[in-house]
C-alpha cells in the first residue's frame, strides 16, 4: 500500500499541509485496520458480521421492514438502500427548494415570531 | 407534529438549531423586497440552503463517523477553492488521485456484493476508502442522519407555509 505523493512542482503551502494532514490521517486509519483485525483473530471479515449488519440495515428501510430477512438477499439490500439514499437526497433537494421560495415570500415579522418560537 | 424537542442533546434539536441560525443568516442580507425575486437569486438560495443543511448535519455528527467527517473536509475545500480560485483543480486533482491509491484494500472479502457496494460507495461521502463492515455501519447513520434532516426540514417548511 503506498501514498501518492504530488508531483506538481509549485505547490503552496497550504496544499502542502492538507496532502500531509490526509496522509497522516491514512496512517491512522491503517493502522486502526490493522490492530482491529488483529483483535478479531484474522484479517478476514466474517459472514455473519455482514449479515448482521445488512439485516440491521434492512429494518432501516422502508420497504423491506416487514419482509422475511432470508427471503430478501442482501444484494437486493443493498440495492434498495442506494434507491432509498437517493430518493432521500432529491427530497433534501425539494425542501432546500421549497424553503428557498418560502424564505423569499415570507413576511420578515412571521419569520421572526417564528424563528424565535423554534429556537426557544 | 412533533415540535417538541425532547432531549436537548439530541441530533434533531443539535441539527434544528444549527439549521435555524444558518438560516436567520441566509435571510438575513435580504431586507423586505416587496417585488418577487429574481429566479438567479432563488437558485443561489438554494444553494446556500442545501449546503447549510448538509454542514448543520455534519457538524451536529461532528467526527464521529467517516462520512460526517468527509462532508466536512468536502465543504471545507470547496469553500477554500472559491477563495483561491486559480489553485483549485490541482488540490482536487491531489485529493483525488490519493483515494484511488487507497480504495483497493480492504475490498477482497467482498463475496457477491462488489456492484452494489460500488455503487454504495459514490452515495456515502467518504465510502470510497472504507471496506464492506465499515461501510454497511457508515450507511445506516448516514441513512438515519439523512432521514432526521428530511423530518426537520419538511416541518420547519410547514411552519413557513402555513400562513
């Protein structure tokens, strides 16, 4: 495993303390791997752990909360999380979109009474 | 509707407060325009909307997790590339290339589930240098942060609305 390092000749220092910054924090990160898999006894992952973390995140889902976990597989998990995290992101978006129209059309004292009901 | 917050401490009330201020702060520059605003104007902000909600959100998580961690980096780089326009490609560039080098490891005990982890990884921020276990935890704060910021934005549009 080996760390880029730029080859771009004028590199400012910030960009100099933000690429060491990443690598340090990859260091960490590596070496956090490597003494947990030790503690778990191999560096291999095992099934159960996986299964047990896509049923968990199976009763997040709204769809497949109900079904049967050994009738569902876990590629179809992990398929309906990415619909659902990106259903969820387009519903961020709207929001964002309503709230920008309704900020705009708001009267001011409303907004007031109501921003200071909300952050009581 | 659930206006009551019952732990103060709690990623909802943490990520309704912070969203509150950023956006007294948006609205803020903006003094009574009688006329209706222009759409450019709109559009930026909802730019700035949806950036404060997703930095509400990180921030509340602080470092707790990977991705919350991700997204602050994230902002925190785009924000420095608009003030140093003429060096931001390469630092993006730099960045960049250092996750590919890193995504490899960790992948190998991934059994029949590589597509869709892949296409997991694009979705989380920072998913690109986690492996699987990692990964399937980060999604399920991720999935349970995102869902909070849904609930309190769609009552705080409620409230806007209703007169």
């Amino acid at each position: 495993m080996q760390i880029v390092s730029p080859f771009s000749c004028s590199i400012t220092t910030t960009q100099l303390f933000s690429y060491f910054a990443f690598s340090a924090y990859q260091l960490r990160k590596m070496s956090s791997r490597r003494s947990r898999s030790r503690q778990s006894g191999g560096s291999r992952i095992t099934d159960d752990q996986i299964y047990d973390l896509v049923s968990k995140l199976q009763q997040l889902l709204p769809e497949l909360r109900n079904s049967h976990s050994d009738k569902v597989s876990a590629a179809k998990v992990l398929q309906e999380t990415c619909n659902y995290i990106r259903s969820l992101h387009r519903e961020v978006d709207d929001l964002s979109e309503r709230l920008s129209e309704l900020l705009a059309t708001t009267d001011s004292a409303q907004a007031a009474i109501i921003r200071s009901l909300l952050l009581r | 509707m659930d206006s009551q917050l019952l732990n103060p401490t709690s990623l909802k009330s943490r990520f309704t407060a912070r969203f509150l201020r950023a956006l007294t702060k948006i609205n803020a520059p903006n003094p009574i325009s009688s006329s209706s605003p222009t759409p450019r104007e709109i559009f930026q902000r909802y730019r700035r909307i949806k950036v404060a909600a997703d930095k509400s959100m990180a921030y509340s998580v602080r470092s707790r997790t990977t991705w919350s961690r991700a997204t602050l980096s994230r902002l925190r780089t785009r924000s420095r590339h608009r003030r140093l326009a003429s060096f931001g490609p390469r630092s993006s560039v730099t960045t960049a290339a250092v996750l590919k080098k890193t995504s490899s490891h960790g992948k190998e005990n991934e059994g029949g589930l590589g597509v869709q982890a892949g296409e997991l990884r694009e979705l989380v921020p920072g998913g690109e240098a986690m492996d699987l276990c990692n990964l399937l935890d980060e999604t399920a704060h991720y999935i349970k942060c995102l869902t909070t910021q849904v609930q309190v934005m769609k009552t705080i549009a409620n409230l806007y609305s209703l007169e």
